[in-house]
C-alpha cells in the first residue's frame, strides 16, 4: 500500500494516514477510523476486526504477507506487512470454533505465522523446521486448528527477522462461558518497537559492538552525585569493580531508543492514539507487547489498574498502579475513568531510552499529558547474584570468563569445572521414588550458592548465589512510591483441578557473552543442542537458572507452564515467563502434547544467534488424544 506523500499537507488527512497504516484493521477510509461504539464491548485498535469470509457456513480469515510502503513517524519506509497494516489486523475467535486462517505469502522469501500461547496441534504452530516446512513464496497455507482456550494472544512471523519488520498482529478469542469480570468497553493495545534500520545490519553490529545502542553510560556528573551519595570510597570501588568486568551497568537493553520507535498500534506518541470512552465507564485494556527487543512498564498516570487475566488466562483480580509487561507477554487490565478528560496510557520503555503512549478520551482530538520521564536505572549487585561484602574481598581476574580478552576462548571444560547443575536431570536426588528429593509444588525455589562454571566461551560469567526475584519488581521500579504488580501475586482464579508434584526436575542454564554477544542455554547454542526430552504424560518441575545480567522472557510452545510463585494449587498458567538476571525460576509442566516444540527467548536477536531449543515429546500412546487443558 503506497499512500502518496502529499497526504502530510494537512493535519487530518496526516492523522487519518497515520491511523490507517498503524490500525489493527484494513485502509478503509477515514470513516472506519473511529471506534465501532455499536455494542458494549466495542473495540478500537483503529478499524474493525478483520472480517472473515463465510463458506459453506465456516469462516476463513485471508491474511496476506507483503512488503508495504507506509509511514511512520512521518517517514517513508518499508516494513512487512499483515493485509497492508503494522500490527495486522486484529483476529477475533470464540472458543470451541474451529479456526481457518488461509495465509498467503508475496515475499521473495519464505515466511510463517505463530499463534503465541495458543495450544494447537504442532503442525499449526507456524515454526518452520520443526513441525511446519513454512510458507514459500507465492503459496498459501491453511492453518485449521480447534479454538481451545479463551483470552488475549497475539500471532506473529517465526521466520528471520520478519517480526522486527512489523510481521504481527493481535488475536482475541472470546469464552464460550460469560467472564468473571465485567467491564464496557475494551481496547486492544499492541505495543512494539521500530526500527528504520535493516533489522541483520542491526544484528551484525550488536556482535560487532554489543553496547552499540547504548547512549545512557554513566558520566562524570554521574561520579560526582555517586559520591555525594554514597562516598567516595564506595564509589570508587564500584566503578574499578564493573571496570574489571568489563561490564556497564547502564546495560539494560540491546536496542534502544537510539535506533527504535516505541509504538501503540503501530503509532508514536506523536501520532495520538486515542481511544474513545464515556466518564464512569470501565474499561478493559488488553495489553500486548509485540517489541522484538523492549519491555515496557505501563502506566495510567493517576488511575488505578485491576489485572485480571495474564497470558490470557483469568487471574484473581489484582489492583496495582504500574506493570512491567515482557517481550511476548499479555496482560488484561480494568480501569475506571471517572472524568470528562483525557487520560494518557503510558507505556515507558524498561531502560527509559524512550516511551509509547496513547489516549483516552471523551472526545476525539483530545490529548493526555505526558508524565514527567524517569531517570534510567542501573544494575545493581543484585542483578549479578552479590553483594557488597561479598565483592569486596573478590579477584575479579579469577570469575568465569573474566582472565581472557573477549575475542579469546575462555579456557574451561566440562571435565575440567564440572557444574553439578547445568542441564542435569535431578529426579533421581535423594533416591526413592522418581519425585523423592522434590520439594512440595507451587514453592519458591531457595537462595543456594550457583557453584561452579562449566558452559565454556558460551558464557562469560556465573553469579555466586540464585534466588526467585518473582517478588521484586524489577530494575528501575519500586522506588516513587506506586505500586508494581509482582508475579508473586499472581493467583489463578480457582484450584487446579490437575494439579501435581512433579516427577522430575530439568534445571536449564541461560547463558550469554556479551562482549560476543553470544546467547544459548547451558552455554550450547541452538545448532549444536540436543532436543530436551519430555515424555508424554509425565509431569516436570522445569528450573531456569539465568546466568546473564540480562532479562530473557523465556517462551514454550504447545504446553502451559505453570509458574510456581508460592501460591501453592492456585498458581498461575503462563505461556511466556521473564526471568531477571541472577534469577532461579520453576515452572510445572504436563508434557501433555506430543511432537517437537520450540522452547526460546523473546527478545528476538537473543534466539536468532542461539537462545533457542527443541522440546521433544515422546509419542502419545493413545491415539487421537490432545488435551488441551
């Protein structure tokens, strides 16, 4: 779609532009730009929801794969486009249908389309090379699964770099059974980041200069107001300590807001995204961070926030001011809008390099006040699994990873530092029974000491002790009073009917390089890994340890994870799980979907260059059955 550029003369017609490429929806006209007030729960993503054909008493829905040129920001580009738009249109299915999704590609390349967090047979869940040879270009391929779960998902391209290039799109399935909440309207907002960069040369000067988008390092104004704080003793120590590490701790993103755009249905703040509403109403919000490489708190500025589904799952209702919602992660929020104003939705990137937002209103044309912006945060001790005591007295020469130059292999093996943890089947600990030596379900795992190191030039360092962070809220937050949703209280909305000790515990590695920027699990990337092996019916405790100084929100195809956040038989179900820097997480898992599935990092240039496995289900043993619940 080529809109000429004559149509930025003017404000409207700039604005009408700008909503068209941005909308979830096709280029109808201004017309259909506004949001559809015909029904309770109308929704504005800025057109209607892609309608579907109907044959022989089905629905198909027609997407198309296509290069686009379009504007952003007022500028000329080319991105990858779902039905002509960035995001693309917004599907909407009902639980208990069938879905028929009919995807055409007119790339010069193959491409493909994820239904994330939806449990679907594995050859519908869009990953080529797994179970799916992708789609060629100018063929068409039907994806036909049954619809069932309910709740808020997105879809997106799990070929290359297409995500980045603006290759996704929300997806809403409404119950079969009413909600346990009740609201009047909703908005489906997408959040993402653009570049005007190529996506692989952006990616080949991250391994060329990992802290190349990095314009936040401390500074000398810095030193001086560390050291009328905490003494200059203290901050000396501290800055010969990252110094010796080669580490910065202003390192929070990969990309930033140097090279990315922050958008909210395809728009910048610039742009206005607003979304209409009548004082009193209360509204829902379905949140999804569609970013390839931003997380993103968010914010109604003065308004609070009831969470109550997360990865699309219904949770006890949670009031809070702020969320940190992760790369691929959904979120749901009611907020009540009281007055005859507009409201601003503030969703300020995790390194504060930049912001999306958007507006709600009574009336079309009114915009929300910006709230004052953030200092950027910096890691902390925390973040590498120590404390000042404890570094006090450390040879930094001798960490893992820390006696070599970086372009140098790091001179350890297996069989030279065995790691009792990495990778290890630890069903068999303390003997008896399979589940003997397992604590209860639904636990936190403990503060243990990590030992030692063996993941090779894969890894640059190990931190000395681990521990469940579910209950910080994350670098950056916490400190200016509000509050932050914490996934310690996260609480599904009644007991689980199946839930189970766990048999066994697979305990994983996330490991990275960053002076290489070098990413894999248990220092392996993914094209010399062995799929991890699940067996059908089994029930697994799987134990992430992260290893980095980098969030990884870490994503399983085909199978709910439950995340175990001391809420015992009423944790949450989860598709997609952040896991902080130093950081032990458990999930339960019912190895209840048999085929090969993808386990990975979101952030999208974390598992190009290897954060990436294969589950590997054996097997069902009776034929025809998948449960999807």
């Amino acid at each position: 779609m080529i809109l000429p550029d004559t149509l930025a003369s003017t404000p409207v017609s700039r604005r009408s532009m700008l909503q068209s490429l941005g909308a979830v929806g096709l280029f109808t006209g201004a017309q259909h730009l506004l949001p559809d007030y015909s029904g309770p729960h109308a929704t504005a993503t800025g057109g209607a929801p892609l309608a579907p054909r109907i044959v022989d008493g089905k629905a198909i829905y027609d997407l198309e794969i296509a290069e686009t040129k379009l504007r952003i920001e007022g500028r000329s580009t080319t991105a990858t486009t779902i039905n002509g738009t960035v995001p693309g249109p917004l599907i909407r299915l009902r639980e208990g249908d069938d879905a028929i999704l009919r995807v055409t590609n007119r790339l010069r390349e193959d491409t493909s389309i994820h239904w994330h967090g939806l449990i679907l047979p594995p050859e519908m869940d869009g990953v080529p090379g797994l179970s799916f040879p992708g789609i060629r270009p100018g063929e068409t391929f039907e994806y036909r699964y049954p619809v069932q779960q309910a709740g808020t998902y997105w879809y997106h391209s799990h070929s290359g770099l297409q995500e980045q290039l603006g290759h996704y799109g929300p997806l809403v399935i409404d119950p079969a059974e009413p909600l346990p909440y009740a609201y009047d309207r909703e908005f489906v907002l997408v959040l993402s980041d653009w570049t005007f960069e190529n996506p692989y040369r952006l990616l080949e000067r991250l391994k060329k200069q990992p802290d190349y988008y990095n314009y936040q390092r401390r500074t000398l104004m810095d030193f001086f107001r560390d050291v009328g704080r905490d003494g200059f003793g203290t901050t000396v120590r501290d800055r010969l300590m990252w110094s010796s590490m080669r580490m910065n701790p202003t390192d929070i993103s990969d990309v930033t807001g140097a090279t990315y755009s922050f958008l909210m249905n395809g728009m910048a703040p610039e742009t206005n995204w607003t979304g209409l509403f009548k004082p009193g109403e209360r509204v829902l919000l379905r949140v999804i961070n569609a970013g390839a490489g931003s997380y993103f708190d968010v914010r109604v500025p003065g308004v609070p926030m009831t969470v109550v589904q997360v990865s699309g799952q219904p949770v006890e209702p949670v009031e809070t001011d702020e969320f940190r919602i992760a790369l691929a992660e959904t979120y749901d929020v009611i907020v009540q809008l009281p007055e005859d104003r507009a409201y601003t939705i503030f969703a300020e990137a995790m390194d504060r390099s930049g912001f999306a937002s958007g507006t709600l209103a009574p009336r079309e044309g009114m915009v929300g006040a910006l709230p004052p912006r953030r200092r950027r945060p910096t890691l902390t001790m925390n973040d590498m699994g120590m404390d000042h005591g404890s570094m006090a007295g450390m040879d930094h020469a001798n960490m893992p990873g820390m006696d070599a130059p970086a372009a140098a292999p790091v001179a350890t093996s297996a069989a030279a530092v065995p790691d009792e943890h990495a990778g290890h089947d630890m069903s068999a600990m303390g003997g008896g029974t399979p589940a003997a030596g397992l604590r209860a379900p639904g636990t936190l795992p403990e503060r243990v000491a990590h030992g030692p190191d063996s993941h090779g030039p894969g890894n640059a360092m190990a931190p000395e002790m681990v521990s469940s962070r579910l209950s910080e809220p994350g670098v950056g937050l916490g400190e200016d009073g509000r509050r932050v949703l914490l996934y310690t209280q996260l609480r599904s909305l009644a007991p689980r009917e199946d839930f189970k000790a766990p048999d066994r515990e697979i305990e994983l590695h996330l490991t990275g390089n960053m002076e290489r920027f070098m990413w894999g699990i248990d220092g392996v990337p993914f094209h010399e890994a062995e799929p991890i092996e699940f067996t059908y019916g089994e029930r697994l405790r799987l134990t992430m340890v992260n290893d980095t100084m980098m969030n990884h929100p870490m994503h399983l195809h085909g199978m709910w994870m439950e995340l175990e956040n001391g809420q015992g038989d009423r944790i949450p179900r989860v598709h997609t799980i952040n896991v902080k820097p130093a950081e032990k997480v458990s999930l339960l898992i019912t190895a209840d979907a048999p085929g090969r599935w993808a386990f990975h990092c979101h952030v999208l240039y974390h598992m190009e260059v290897g954060m990436f496995r294969i589950v590997q289900v054996s097997p069902d043993p009776h034929a025809g059955h998948h449960d999807a619940n």
